[in-house]
C-alpha cells in the first residue's frame, strides 16, 4: 500500500512539473516570441506562421498538427509513450492559448536581438522541465523518435533539420532578419534545455591517483565530508597496482580537494570529470547521520599538519 502511494504521489509531483514547465514556455511564446514577430522550432513554429498570417489560435493549431503524429505514435512506439505525450501536448496548447493576454503586457525592447534571447532562454527553462520529468510536448520531438527507433539516427540531427525548414520559411515570409533571430532563439532554447535536463548545479567527479591515497581519502572525507570510493586499477606501462580515489564533488568544494591532495602528495595525478547529474546518498538523499567512523585509516601527524596548513593557512 504504501509503494502504490508513493508511486502516485511521485506521479501527481511529476504532471505537476509538466504542467508548470508547460505553462514557463507558453508564457515566454506570449510575452517574447509573439509580439516580436518571431518563431520557434517544431509545430509551435508552423502555428505561430499561420497565427501571423491568418491570425489563427496557436494553441488549437499545435494541437491539431500533432493529431497525425500522436496516432503515428501510439502505432509505432506504443501506448505508454503516447499517453505521455498527449498529456503534454494538451496541456502546453491549452496553456499557450490562455496566456494569450500576455501579448499586451510584453516588454518593449529596442533590440528585437533581447526578445529572441530571452524568449528562447524562457522556452528552454520550460521545455526542460517538461523532459527532466520525463515529459514532452510533442512536435518534431515524436518524429524525431520514432526516426531514432528505426533508422538509429541522432534525434537531435532530425529536429534540427526540421527547424531548419521552419527557419526558411521564416526567412522566405518574413525576411533575413526575423529568420536569423529565430536562429537565435532556437539556440538558446537547446542551450537552456539541455541545461536544466542535465541540471544547472553541475557536479564534478574527481579521479586521484596516489600512493598516498589512504592518507587523501581520509583527508576528503574528514575536511571535505564527501564519501570517497577505491578504484583498482594496474599501470598498463609498469604494471604496478594502484588504488584510484574517486569522489563526487560540487563546483565549490574542488579548490579545497586540490589543497588536499596537493599537501599530502605534490605528485599525485588527478583528473576532474563533469557529471552532468549525480542521484544517491549524499547528494539527492540525506547522508548517514549515524555511520561508524573507519578505525583502519588514519593520518599520520605530517600529512594532518599539510592538511590543516593547506586549507587554514597556519
């Protein structure tokens, strides 16, 4: 009973993260995009055309150009998949065309350059939301996927060559100029995009290779408080055994790692990696408040003095 209950609470917090992402993008369409005559990638795109050239609803527009790819994909990629998609399909034309109010109160920029800027910064906080809860929109995003499940091409690669379409349309309706902004726009929606799907706090994985590396991992997890990890590994040239110390960091606490490592061993090698997301203890659960202390690894007084000058200077 419990698990199911989970199960659904963690079901409603995820539409709730589509909903609100949904409702970030449209918002950005109605405030940004719109009123400056620019475009946006995917079905969203071809509505807003016709939105300037016939003054139709976007919102009823995207939903009915993805009619035709919501049942091509409940055919070709299944029923799960689809539900998903719809929910968020739905949910973002219904919360474009609500917030069409918010063509009056758009901000009056003097660079159309800002607007695209922005507009695509809003966009891609939406849309990020929306896929880091497992979520879609709908669009190009369906055809992109069912291209990648047959034909094994990059999903990317395809929407990409589809905006570029839109781009040109753009460009052949409305001039140079509004094409080349919504290059810009569609660029920041990516960038930001991927940035909250890998998450704007990025963490960092750090590699040491040491012979001191008990002295190391004791020195991070006592100054540090992060749990470190002994990797084996076997020089390839030497063919000596070596442990490697793994740890997980935030950006911060890097500069202090290095102290450590610096102070107990000047030649130590060590490699800084970018994790684009981290999920366990310590970083997306509590750590352990009551975890017995290691009785087997401790620092001898030199490698403690370095550690403390290291970090307090004295």
């Amino acid at each position: 009973m419990r698990i199911t209950s989970a199960i659904s609470a963690k079901q409603s917090l995820r539409y709730l993260g589509i909903f609100f992402g949904c409702m970030i993008a449209a918002c950005s369409i109605n405030i940004f995009v719109v009123p400056n005559r620019l475009l946006t990638g995917g079905a969203t795109g071809m509505a807003i055309i016709f939105h300037y050239l016939a003054d139709l609803p976007i919102g009823i527009q995207t939903l009915v150009y993805n009619i035709p790819l919501l049942i091509a994909s409940y055919r070709l990629m299944g029923r799960n998949y689809t539900i998903d998609v719809i929910i968020g399909t739905v949910v973002f034309s219904l919360c474009i065309d609500a917030t069409r109010f918010l063509n009056a109160y758009s901000p009056q920029l003097d660079e159309k350059l800002l607007a695209a800027i922005y507009g695509g910064v809003f966009n891609g906080i939406g849309y990020g939301i929306v896929f880091r809860m497992n979520g879609s929109t709908g669009g190009f995003d369906i055809i992109g996927a069912i291209i990648r499940k047959y034909y094994s091409m990059s999903m990317g690669s395809v929407i990409f060559a589809f905006n570029c379409v839109i781009v040109s349309i753009a460009g052949i309706l409305f001039g140079v100029t509004p094409a080349m902004l919504t290059l810009v726009c569609m660029y920041a929606t990516s960038l930001m995009t991927d940035k909250v799907i890998a998450g704007i706090n990025r963490r960092k994985a750090i590699l040491i290779i040491s012979e001191k590396h008990l002295e190391i991992a004791e020195g991070i997890m006592k100054e540090v408080g992060r749990g470190v990890t002994f990797l084996h590994g076997q020089g390839a040239y030497t063919g000596a055994e070596r442990n490697i110390v793994m740890v997980v960091v935030s950006l911060t606490q890097i500069a202090k790692i290095k102290l450590i490592v610096h102070a107990v061993d000047k030649r130590a090698f060590m490699v800084i990696i970018s994790a684009g997301e981290v999920m366990g203890r310590g970083f997306t659960k509590p750590t352990l408040t009551n975890r017995p202390e290691r009785t087997d690894i401790t620092l001898d007084t030199t490698a403690k003095q370095a550690i403390h000058k290291a970090l307090h200077g004295e």
